[in-house]
C-alpha cells in the first residue's frame, strides 16, 4: 500500500491472476486506475463478479480466462501487479529502481 499511495496520479493497473474471490482486488481497487481479476472456474468466477457488483467497483474487470493449462505456480505474487508509471518523473522513477 505504501508504493500505491505515493503513486497516487499515476495510471496504476492491477492484475490478479487466478484471483479466486478476489482478496487482492478488494484490497486494492480504491487504489488503482483499473483493476483486472482473472478467474476462469465457472463458480468462483460467478461469486466474484456478484461480490465486485455488491461493492460498487466501477474500475474493476472480471474476467472468466485460463491463464496457463495446468496448475503449476506460473507468477509470483509481486510479479502479480503490473504498474504503468510515466516515466516524465525522473525522481519517481529513480524511486522505484
């Protein structure tokens, strides 16, 4: 949270793969420009896009996708967060090497 905050007008994307119910989303989505949660089994995915609704993210995408073909630990959990920074900010950039 301390990274996201300090980043706050700047175009943050947060992907969530396998996301289950969404636990990272939650947390995050007041957080960012766009949300995405990827979650392909039919229930979790049906649940989430219910739990997403019930909460009023507008800035959040669910989306029912497999992302690999077989259960294996494809991403790591910080690998999980993609951010889109403008690079204008020298002092910010310098910051986040």
């Amino acid at each position: 949270m301390h990274i996201i905050k300090r980043l706050s007008g700047i175009t943050i994307i947060f992907i969530d793969v396998g996301s289950y119910l969404g636990e990272y989303v939650k947390e995050l989505a007041s957080y960012t420009t766009l949300s995405v949660a990827i979650e392909p089994y039919p229930d979790n995915y049906i649940k989430l896009c219910s739990i997403i609704a019930d909460l009023g993210f507008k800035r959040v995408l669910v989306l029912k996708y497999a992302i690999y073909d077989r259960n294996a630990t494809v991403f790591s959990m910080f690998a999980k967060i993609l951010l889109t920074v403008s690079y204008e900010d020298r002092e910010l950039r310098e910051s986040l090497r």
